[in-house]
C-alpha cells in the first residue's frame, strides 16, 4: 500500500514537472520565433523535437527488446495521425470558437501536405505491397533507398519552405497587418541565444520524462488489455505537446498559419528525420525493422489526407472542418484500443 502511494505520487510529481518543461519549452520557442521570424521561428521548434525524439526511438531499437523493429512504425505513424487530426482538428475548433473564420496561404500548406503524403507512402504503405521479402518489411537495398529518397525529398521541401518560396509560409498581409505578436519589439541577440539554449533542455527534460513515464503507461496498457501500439501513441502525445500547445496558442490568437506551419512541419520532420536515421541504424547493426502499416491504419491514414486537402484547399477554416478532424481523431483512437 504504501509502495503504491509512494508511487503514485511519483507519477504526479512526474507529470507536473512534465507540464512545466512544455510551458517552459513554448515561451522560449516563442521567443526564437518573435526574433527568427517565420517560417523559422516553428521550423526550429519542429526540428529540436524531432532530433530528440530520433534519439529516443534510436536508443530503444538498440536495446533489442520485445517490440523494438516496430517502434519507429508506431511512433511515426502515431505522430502523423495526432498532428493530422488532434492537433489540427483543435487549433481549427479552438480558432472557431474564438475568431468564426481564419484564413491562411494554402500555397504553403497544400505544398506541405503533398510531401508529407509522399513521404508516408513510401514508408508506411510500401513494405506492405513489396513482394521480395515476407511480411511488412523492406530489403536491405530498398530500406537504403527509403532512407536516402525520404532525407533527399524532406532537404528539398526545406529548401523551398525557406529559401525559394518562403512567403508561402508567411501570413497574408492582411493577417500580419492585426498580428500585436509580429508588431512587437524583437527581443535582443543575447536573449535569443538564451532562449534557445534553455529551449533545447527544456525539449530534452519533455523526452527524458515521457521515457520515465513509458514503463508507467507501458503497465496500465497491459493492466487493460489494450494492444501495445497504444503504448506508443501515448508516448507520442507526451512528446508532441511542446507543439501542439504552440500550435493551440497561435490559433487562440488568429495566427492559424502559425499553427499549421508548426503542426505539418513537425509530422513532416517525424519521417524525414527519424527515418533516414532508423534506417542507417537498422543497416549498420542488422536490426530487424517492420514499418508497414495493417490495412485498418492504412484507411484511417489515407482518410485523413484525403480530409486534409479538403480543409486546406480554400486556405479558410470553419469550426466544422475542426470538427471532422477531430472525430477522425477520437475514431482513431478508438479502433487502436479496440482493433
């Protein structure tokens, strides 16, 4: 009994750190935002995470436990589903409520949206159609060529994102012109080194703790009978809260490109990142990887790009087009319990 206690108030002491290394983490991403201007200011917060979270994926492959060929699968494909549909259906229903309409430069988005559907296809879908091995799995040759087709693909889009179509990502100049955020002071040089610093460890303390509280959940997952690969979409909400509160803030506050650059940016990173890694990984220590999705998922995936270029193809947003995302969201979650 008292270990119990003991231990649940572990778990709470755990959580409420957790909750202030995300505040932590959003103000100072903010800050490097104000002073980089967008779209770099939620690229660097999307790229910190991502590295973090590579790392952690890594390590866990290299342990060799129970499970490890199939985290990077549910952690990428966890990661696109929350960012498609929980995060952007909020930031969307949030935004509704508050300002009616909101407007963005779909140029940018729907640009985002095709790369990240690629991007999916060629990770999630084709070890599941491919016929030289059994199972969802790729060769040796075809997880070299994913890894360097996926890195090759993920430098390109960066490279349009900020350097040849960078107002694509920017505010429309209405939007910019009633942005208070944009018209305030930047903050000074050393403030926006500090900033940067102190948001590095705050993303590290939000990963090092969701890593401690994994074997809590892992135990409340068996404890229910509930399928493992619920284990790794709890992890990746606790991971993905940095950006997914960024992300609800700036829709609170009219910024919705904010928002969309952050949420697609980051599910975009999960895979261009995290994949090209996983995969030299997975070749230099012959590792075992599966990466192909059930069909059940693969629906559920293609359903909610299919809604997602619908909702960002006019470049407004209602309440209801958050709405939708967010059943698809709660759907998503009830068949991952109950397959």
């Amino acid at each position: 009994m008292t270990y119990l206690l003991s231990q649940t108030w572990f778990i709470i002491l755990l959580g409420i750190i957790l909750i202030g290394a995300v505040l932590t983490a959003v103000h100072h991403a903010e800050v490097v935002a104000h002073k980089t201007g967008e779209p770099f200011g939620t690229l660097i917060l999307a790229l910190c995470i991502t590295v973090i979270e590579t790392s952690l994926i890594v390590s866990l492959m290299l342990t060799g436990h129970e499970g490890s060929e199939v985290i990077a699968r549910d952690a990428v494909f966890a990661t696109i589903m929350i960012i498609m549909n929980g995060v952007i259906g909020m930031c969307i229903f949030i935004g509704g409520l508050s300002h009616y309409e909101m407007t963005f430069r779909n140029e940018g988005t729907n640009s985002i949206l095709a790369v990240l559907t690629a991007l999916a296809t060629f990770i999630l879908v084709l070890p599941v159609v491919t016929v030289s091995t059994p199972g969802p799995t790729f060769t040796t040759s075809q997880l070299a060529f994913a890894g360097i087709a996926t890195f090759a693909l993920y430098t390109a889009f960066l490279f349009f994102q900020t350097v040849s179509h960078r107002d694509y990502y920017l505010p429309q100049s209405k939007d910019r012109q009633t942005d208070h955020h944009a018209h305030a002071a930047k903050p000074s040089n050393s403030k926006a080194v500090a900033s940067s610093v102190l948001l590095f460890i705050a993303l590290i303390a939000v990963v090092a703790l969701a890593k401690l509280l994994s074997p809590t959940i892992e135990d409340a997952v068996s404890a229910a009978g509930a399928p493992k690969a619920v284990v790794g979409i709890a992890i990746a909400m606790l991971v993905l809260l940095p950006e997914s509160f960024a992300a609800l803030r700036a829709a609170r506050a009219n910024r919705l490109q904010s928002s969309l650059n952050l949420a697609l940016g980051s599910a975009l990173a999960s895979i261009g990142l995290t994949i090209p890694a996983v995969a030299a990984i997975a070749i230099l220590f012959e590792l075992p990887l599966s990466l192909g999705i059930s069909n059940l998922n693969m629906i559920l995936l293609y359903l909610s790009f299919f809604i997602g270029a619908l909702t960002l193809a006019i470049g407004r947003t209602t309440l209801l087009q958050g709405v939708v995302h967010l059943i698809i969201f709660f759907e998503y979650l009830f068949l991952s319990l109950v397959p």
